[in-house]
C-alpha cells in the first residue's frame, strides 16, 4: 500500500489557505497511515499561484483545474473555489476516480448537489463536505452527549450567525454579493453551517421552512469605481419544522453590527440543554435537569480536557485551540476514512440533504410562504 | 385638588402580589402630588381576600369586580385578572370614570382591546397597559439611546422570551393552557412584552408576520386527578418584517430548558447595536461603530448611575434593583400622568396595537402563512 | 405578648434610608408574630429629619441619640451612624436594654466592638451587626452548599471588594477620608464585609495576616472650597491565613476604575467551587469534580427558585431581587430571633471578631510585617 | 547571506512539543529572510527522540546537550529542558556562539539568570526568554493602549494564575514538585508568566513584596509505587509595590479546583482599566472614561481584527486562534529580530529582572517578611 496520498487544492483565497494551513500540520498530529502531498494548486488568475506556493510549499501549479483534475499524480481534489464551480469540479474530480473534500455550500442547487452525489458513488471515491465545525471538540462532545440521551428529546434548535462586515455601505462589490455566482448570499455562506449543524444534532431531517430575505444596501462601489446592484440577500430568517417535532429557527445576517463571526446555536431538550457560540469554540454550555434542584444552572465546560474529543492531539487543559483546528480535524478524519476504506462524514449525502433546505429557504422567502423540503 | 387617590385592585394572584408591592412602595419614592390609597381588592374567591389585605394592607374587599367598579371611593382601578376579563372589567370602569391599569396582554383579541381603547377615550380616563418591561432602567436607557441616534438605523430587532416550567410533563393544567380562558399560552403572555419593547425601541409598527406554534405536551394531569387537554400553544416563534424595513424575530416558549425567565433581545443598527437580558436587567449591551477600530467591542452599561433613569430613586451606582421595581416606576409614571393630566404611557392605544401584532401571529400559525397585520 | 415592637433609628443618610426601606417592606414579606412600628427617626442635624419622616414614615424625631435611647416606646435602636459612633450609641442603648442592631464595621477597633459585646450581653438584649451580604440569596445558598460538604476542604478563600468614586481627583473629602472619623477607608468599609463573609463561609477564624495600604489621591478639595488632607486608605490589599490552613486573599480598593459596587468572593475546595459578585447578586457559581469527567465546568445557578433561600418570600424563577432586599432578610430574621429569644447572627461576637481582623490588618500595613490576629 | 537558520532544540517534552508546532509554521506565516531549519533535537532519554523526531521532522538527534551545543550546524539553542538546566545549556550556548530561546523560569535564581545574560551578551548573541503571554495578540494590543495612554497612571495590577490538576491527592510525584530541580512548584512556573507580563504592562519594576506559600498535598505517590515528600509549593500569593506606587498582587495556585489553566490580569488605571484572562485569549475587556457617563461599561474587543497586532498573519475577524500561535509569534519576531541584527525582547535581562522579584517572593515566603527587590 502507497503511504502517501497527493492533494490537488482548487482555489487559493481565504479557504485555500485554511485548507492549505490544515494539509500542512495534520500529518504531525494525526497517526496517518499515508501521509498527503501538497502536490498542486491552481487558480485561474495565474499570479496568485507562486505565493501561495511559496507559502505553503505547493510543488506544483495549474491555471485550469481541468488540467488539475486529469493529473495521474493527485489522489485527492481539495475543492476552495467560489460556489458556482463547485459542481463541475467535483463531477469530473469523481469521473478520474479522485476523492473529493469540497467547500460548503456543495453547490448552488439541490439539482448540481444531487449530480455530484450521484457521481462520487457511482466512482467509488470518499467524498466529505467542509462543513467544519462539525469537527470543534465543543460540537463534537455536543453529539456525544445527545448520543448518550443527555438532553432528551429536543424541543428547539435555535441558529444565529451573525456578522457584520456588509455594514459599511461603502464595502465593495464582491462575487458573494451576485447570486448568480454565489447562489445566495448570507443564507448559503452562514445557513449551510447552521443548517448541517441542526441535522447533525437534531438527528433529524428539517420537513418544512418559512423564510425572509432583505438586501439592506441595494447599490455598493465596485472596485472598477462604479456602482453595482445587490442580487445576493445580506440576510435570511428562517422558520423550521423538524419530522420529530422540533421547532427550529435559523437566522443568518452580515448586518448585526458588532458580530464578527458569531454562530450561535441553543438546544432546549427534555433532559437538558446545549448551547455553543463559535467566538468562544473551546467552550460548550450545559444545563441538566438531573442536577440537584437546588444546584441547577448553565455550565461552561471548557473544551479542552483530554476526555474531549480531537484533545488528546493538542495541549493540556486550559489551553485553547483555534479555529483552524477544524479543517486539521476534518482532514485528518477524511485521510483516516480513505485509509481504511471507510464512507467519510459529512459526505455529498448530507450535502445534498442540506442544500434541500438551503433551496426550500430560499423559495420561501421569494414566495412569500411555508415550503416543503422536498426529497 | 385631592391629595389620595383610591385604588382598587382586582386579582389576588401572581401580578395582584406584584402590583400591591409597588401600591405600597411607590410613594416612598417617588414625589408625588397625591398619595396612593389602597383601598379595596377584589377576588371572586372569597377565602383569597384575606391573607392578600392582610399582607399588603388593602383596606377593603370585594367578591364582584361590578361591586368593586362601581364604588365611589374608588378613582383608579388595577386589573390584574386573568386575560379574558380585562374587557369587560376595562369597559365598565371606564364608563364608571374610573383611571384604569390593565395588565398584558391587553385583551383576548384587538376587537376587545380597540372597545377598551374607545370606552377609556369616550369617558376621558387615563389607561396604561402594564407593559412593565418598558421601565426597566436599561430599557429606557436603551430608548433614549436610540432616540439620541446612537445605533442609527435599525437592521434587526431580534427577540426570544424563554421559560421552562411546563417542561416537566406533570404540570398541572392552568387557566394559562386553556385557550379559551388565555387566548394563547406562551405567546400572549411572552410576545406581548417583546412586540410591545419592538414598537417602543424600533420606534415604527410590524407589517407582516409568519408564525409557527407548537404544543409539545398535548395532556397533562388536572389538579381534580383526572387529564386535560392542553390547547394553548407551548411555544410561538414568528418571523416580522417593520413597515421601516427591520428585519424582526420573535420566539417565545415554555420550553427552553434552563431558561427561567429569559426575554432577550438585540437591535443591530447602522452605527451599533444594543443587547439586553431580563435575568440581568441592571445591565445593558452596547456596541458602538464609533469607537477607535482597534478598541470596539460589546460594553456592558451597569445601569446603576444617577445619569441613568429612574436611579435616581434608588441606590449608589453598583447596588443593582430587582424585577419589583418596575413596577414601581411604572405606577409611579402612572400617577404623576395622573396628576399632570396627561396621557400615560403605554396606553390603551399602545395595547390595541400589540394585539393586532399577537393576533396576526395567531392567525399566521393557525394558518400557516404569512398574515399582514390589519390597521 | 406584645404584637409591636418599636424601633428608632439613629443617621438618615444612605444605610438610614436602606435600613428605613426594609423596615417598610419587612411585615408585608415575613410572617411575623411583632410588627415593627417606625417609630423614631434620630439625626443630628434638624433639618435632614422632615423629609427623611415624610418619605419613610417615621411617626416621631429626635436630633439627639441619647434621647432617642432613653425613651419608653423604643424597644429596638437601629444604628446606621458613622463609624466612630457606633460604640457610645450602642452600649447606651444596651444599658437601656434596648436590641440593637448596628452597621458595619461594628466600631472603630475591636476594644470599642468589645465593649458593646459585653454591654449586649449583659443586658440580654438581642445584637446584630448589619453585615447584610450574609443574607444575599446566593450567599446563604453557598453557606448551605458548604456545610452539607460540597466543595470539601476549603484550600483559597480570595475576595476582591472593588469600586471607584474615588477616582476623580476632584471628588471632595466626605467624612470617610477622615481616618480619625472612619476608623479607616477603604479597608473598614469595604473589607469588613469580605472579612465577614470569610468566617461564616469558610467556617473558621483568621490567623494572621500581612497587608499593605496606599492613598493615591493625598489632598482633596474640600467642600468649603479649600484643600483637605485624606487620612484614610484609598486602598488595602491583605494575604491572610485561616486557622484551618485556608490560604486567603483580601483586597479592597475605591480606585478599580469601572467597577461599581463589586465585590466578588471566591472559594476553591477540595471537592467543588465557588464564586459570587455582588453585581450579580441573583447567580451563585458552582464547579463540581462529582460531574462527568467529560461535563465539568463552573455552572451559573440562577438563585430565584423556591428551593433556595429567601426565594419563597419573593417572586417565580428568573424575576430577580435588588440590592436592598438583604435588608429585609436581614431585619425579618433579626426580628424573629427576637420573638423567638433566640440570638441572632451575626451578632457582635461576629462583629468583633471581624474586627480583631480588620485591625490586624491595619497594623500589618502600618508595620509592614505580618501580623498575628489577637482573641 | 544565508537564507537558513539551523535549530537545535533541548527537551522533547510539553515545551518541546509546544515549540516544534511553532518552529514548523512560523516560516508559512511570517516573511522571514531566514527560513529556520529543524537541524537536530536533543533529549536525555534515548527513545523519546525517534517518535519526536518522526512527528515534527527534526532532521538528526543528540543524547547530549554538551554535543548539541557544540555542532557547527546549529545556529541557534532552543532550551525546553526543565528549569536546573536553563543555566549550563545556555551559557554553553552562547559561549558557542549560538542565538539562544530559553524557557522560563530563565532559572533556578536570578544569579543564574545574571550568569546567562552576561553570557549571552559577551558572546554578542540574541537570546530571549520564552514569554510567549506576551505575544498573544490581545496582551501586545494591551501594551499599546497602554503606551497610548488609554488608561492612564496605573493604580493596580492584579494578577492570578490558577490551576487545578494538584487536586487530586494521587496525582503522582513529578519533577515540578521537588524544588530542588524545579527551584519552586507554582509560584516559579506560574508566577514567572505575570510577573513577566506586570513588569511588561505596567512598564516599571517591582520594589518589593510580601509572599505566603503552601503546600496542602504534603505527600504523594511515586510512580515507582511509593511515597514521595512534595517540597516545592502549591500555591504562591504576593503583595507588590511597584516603584510608580502601583499596588499589585500575584496569586499562583495548583488548588483553584475547576480552573485549568485560568491566568487572568487587571489593570486599573487613572483614564481606564484591561483585563485579560488566558482562558479567553482572543478578548481583552477595556473601560474607558471617556465614554459617555451613561454609556460606560467594560468592553469586550475580540482580537481579530486585521488592526490588531498579529491578526493579519491568520484569519478573518471573529475566526479565533489558540493558545500554541504565541510561540509561532515568539519565533517568528525573534527570528526576524536575529536577521535584523537587533535585541530581541523579552531577552535575558528581562529574564534576569523577572527572577529577581521571584527570588524575593520566595524569601519573603520563607522569612514571612517583606521582602525588597534587590538590584
């Protein structure tokens, strides 16, 4: 068996270079089996490509990730790019018989995620999501404990995420600003997250949405120094019913001014309750019922104890991790699910599950109604 | 002029307690023209009349709120009865001259608010809803911030009201789970306060709501041994858009376990945003955009100045006041309107317009659509 | 048996007034077998007494404490003085054979806090010193928490006791910056409650100690216009050691720039933890080691059940207390111990051995050299 | 001239571990005209290399730190070895010619530390001590407000450090709790951290200091199955008075059960107040009185804005880092620090400083007396 596996990474921006921090640093943490290759970057804008190189020790360039996609020496397409490209990647990524880590949302449609779906299984390859904050410690002692029945049966699951970058009416016109690119905006960046997060906890698929969508700033400057419209949504509220009763709420904004990148999920259960925030991810806060009565309250566990899931490959308690653990997290479990042959999790299954919802969100705020989530 | 005022109360219960506590500190501090007189409580369960007098001093009893309306030594009349009697109770004293306080939500439906509203008009009395939230020194702090222009435009008003006291499924039923009697459970109850601090702190009326409600309990043992129905919802979540364009959310349940009494609710405008929390009501969340950009953040107001209002009355800065006090404040506002004949606030009007809110988010649940709310 | 019990209070200022707001509210909350009659109200200057009768109620004035001690229809003196009166009113009220409850620090040394300890006790009348915090809510709560063995050995006792009026350079000298007056600053006002809180939850007296004391501002204007000498600590900082071999921490300050009225206690045991802020007086933090290794963490136990203490007088879970709700606490138990002939605690045993510390601590800082504390 | 720098690292344990993460990241992240190389790691023990080498890719090993010390491919000494060997290693070191990184303590006493920065500086090398709490990005924004004057003449500085992995009576005997090796238990390795960051924040030295020690687990268990005596402390608490009149206070314990690795700073000054607390080390709380009277309150930055120091090495605002990017920090500036042939800080006279308040501390916890700084 080959003890190495080389890594093709599409896209260089802000996820390239976490996905690229993250292939960096796992082999010297995780106990892998074959070790990844920084084999080869590519970007379509050729001068991005020597520093990111130089970075982050990238042997090799392309300028079409077609090229990239066909190479014999990459095992593995790591795809960072924007969303609209996402699927024609990932099809032909699987067509040449590649594993796949591909970027959140999958797609820009239920349609594009289901053929992606279709073409991994059909090739046989792992597939995963970057839906990475399945892989904080926080939110992974969370699954544990509701595995274990510590919060009972779920009465609400409530998401934010909120930030605030869009405030300034002067931030130029980007491409998560034209939903033709970027399918959505707020919603497919921020909900996605949540959206997994609540089928991943919950346990269970979201049956109907009800959602509202405003463009707060209809006109920003372009960098060409005119003035372009805003086609993607700065925010998204949305209403949910899960099949087993749970009444969900997800609420995704960039003008909650003050809120940086703040997720922030609440899980009130029978037995229990769980909340996490993402600007303090070492933390995990927990209510029990069968505490003494007169004892009860919010607990802050901090997530860094050697009992806590992923710990055991950082430091001591007490000493936080960041939040590009995540993606070493997340890679680490995709190279151990390739090495033993295994289904990676979250895979294009869930993907396609979360973009159902994502999709009927969106339909529900253009029209104005409740919408079923299709399946 | 007179130097008393008369007072009589119907209700003995949880708000009659809450109530009778200011009645009898109110004068204490606050300057008043004329001094409240506690003069007669009204119970149609005879045997609550006296311990109630006895504990908080009311002079005289009555078994008939007819009775009790009718008394000429009485001016003002405090309702704190359960939802489905405010009407009528309103009505009468209204056309019997009386000043009225009715406790939240006003009335079953905006039909019985807007008769209370034209009775108290006609007959020319001041009326006050005991939205007492709107005295809580941080929230009038937070009022005049915004009045100021310290948050700007307003993009979000955000806003959950938690409990959890029906969690356990051997409560018993309550006048609170019948619809019939309560109009609604958790929602007229708890969105009554939260619609009612977003017309006050947004400063403009909802438009449109969507609505979804959920009674997770359906049964539960009556106090007689036997079973019940429950048909009041357990928890209303609704989305809102403002006439202004805010962006608005509104989740209230009895089921968030670990949640006692937990209203909390964020506005996030163009120049900062503003949070608050009941179970810290001597606090208030401030984040400005005007702060030197290496030093911004999310302040927290200890709202115990003498700059602060209503603090004045109270305690050195750092002494925090309790849930009581607006109470206090309220009915103390009540009684210099009274005096100063000028009209209360929140008034009749004010009551009237939360209805229609409530309402159109009952019929939106019920229907499972967006309902605008009728003018 | 009488059902009154008269009571005059010496000093209308910011303790005559909290005191005169308990005495108010105490019969309408406690069962009581002896109402309290606001009887007297004692200031030495004439024209504080009208308005302080007029708001409080107080039937009748004296502008002397003698006199106001010798009268017949005073059965109890509350007195809410400066420092440096405390004795003289207290054994003459003793000798009178009236009950007395005094405020905090009981006087300006431990000799004058044990003369009124024996003229208490050989008058047989009831003593109390007003160390209030004892009746937070949350703190009586830890005091049960320990004693049923929650947090095991206590190894660290550390309170801070933080405010910071005095910051301004231009806040004018006031009898507290008179060391001849207050005994000390800083250290006797604020440390007295720490000190206090140390014995009654830690359980065991206070050996030694070594402390250090600053003035930052030295001069300060008076209000007369001119320039004063301050005398008294702005701050004390003292390391103490418990009998018990507790290794403690005391630290009071008026120049802790943003802090109000904070003052936050911590207790680190063998088996659990504990942690309180006044500023947040309705939360009590407790860590256990028996949780789930994998579920520990410092929990916020909201204390306003109907399981915690004191609750039940009040109001339902979540809807907090106030500041001056100790006082009624306080009184209500002071009053039942009196109709039970029972002592009541902390009494001036407490108050001196409180104050054995506290000038231990103010030689250690004079001396520069631990000091072992005198019994 | 070369584009390398070879590394030799001593000790393969937690700071080993801690340092290698860095020394393998820094390169990607900070631009350095010297790239460092991981020439060789050296351990004692002969079978903790290969697994420490085969996870972080340290090219050759020693046995021996003499033999380190003298390779002609090592450019620069990385002391990770526990405290007794600071002094020989790196005094060998520099008389090598080798730039120098030491952990801290620097050493068993401040007459080793005067020994190594005489040392150092005759050699002409740069040495620095590993501070690393100085590079977290929200200390260094600390530092400059500071420096900007944001909060003035500084009254206090507090300090804790608390810990809680000594509870446990069986955890067993290691070499940190023999102060012979470790020269003292909490107070060197804890106190170290805040008497670095007091002289560092406040920008003066200590003057003198008034300690107690205790040790409350006096035995414990070898791991050879007997019982060993613990004679290095559990717990250090001091008084300090800085030569500006700032009073401080450090407390260091083992015995803070629920805390794990809890270093939290006050600073409050004449204009304003910080506080950091390591748990949350992407914060810092910042009060200003500058801000509106009524709009006044500690608030919370979170430190990842591309202004604030460090942040624009990683991600966007609101995405946190952990606690292992100090020492990417560290190493990263002292490397550059040698490229630009300039003094890194904090070096060994800042060490030396450091001890010498520790060594006071110690005495004065010994001899139970004040203690002055010697100089």
């Amino acid at each position: 068996m080959r003890n190495t596996i080389n890594v093709g990474i599409v896209g260089t921006q802000f996820m390239g270079r976490a996905h690229s921090n993250a292939w960096l640093d796992v082999g010297h943490y995780f106990d892998l089996p074959a070790q990844p290759v920084m084999r080869v970057a590519c970007d379509n804008v050729a001068e991005n490509l020597p520093p990111f190189q130089k970075r982050f020790g990238w042997q090799d360039a392309e300028t079409s990730w077609e090229r990239l996609v066909a190479r014999d020496d990459v095992d593995l397409v790591d795809i960072c790019t924007s969303n609209a490209t996402h699927m024609p990647i990932a099809v032909a990524a699987a067509k040449a018989g590649k594993h796949i880590l591909c970027e959140k949302p999958i797609a820009l449609n239920a349609d594009e995620a289901r053929r992606m779906l279709e073409a991994a299984r059909e090739a046989g390859v792992r597939h995963m999501v970057a839906f990475n904050y399945r892989r904080v410690p926080a939110i992974a002692l969370a699954k544990k404990m509701i595995a274990e029945g510590k919060i009972g049966r779920v009465f609400h699951f409530n998401a934010v995420y909120y930030q605030d970058w869009l405030v300034d009416p002067n931030f130029p016109i980007v491409w998560r600003h034209d939903a033709k690119v970027a399918g959505s905006g707020a919603h497919g960046d921020m909900n996605a997250h949540t959206v997994d997060l609540a089928r991943y906890l919950v346990g269970d698929e979201i049956e109907a949405v009800c959602a509202a969508e405003e463009i707060f700033v209809k006109e920003r400057p372009t960098t060409g120094g005119g003035r372009g419209a805003v086609t993607a949504d700065d925010a998204l509220y949305s209403l949910a019913r899960f099949r087993n009763g749970t009444l969900g709420s997800f609420m995704a904004t960039r003008f909650a001014t003050g809120r940086k990148n703040y997720l922030r999920i609440e899980l009130f259960g029978s037995e229990g309750s769980l909340i996490f925030n993402l600007e303090r991810l070492n933390e995990l806060e927990y209510y029990t019922r069968s505490d003494d009565r007169a004892a009860q309250g919010f607990r802050t566990i901090v997530v860094t104890e050697s009992v806590h899931p992923y710990i055991n490959l950082w430091w001591p308690p007490g000493h936080i991790i960041g939040w590009e653990h995540t993606f070493i997290h997340e890679i680490g479990d995709l190279l151990l699910a390739i090495a033993k042959q295994e289904d990676a999790a979250p895979d294009f299954y869930d993907g396609w599950r979360c973009q159902l919802v994502l999709d009927a969100m969106t339909r529900s705020a253009r029209e104005r109604r409740w919408v079923e989530v299709a399946d």
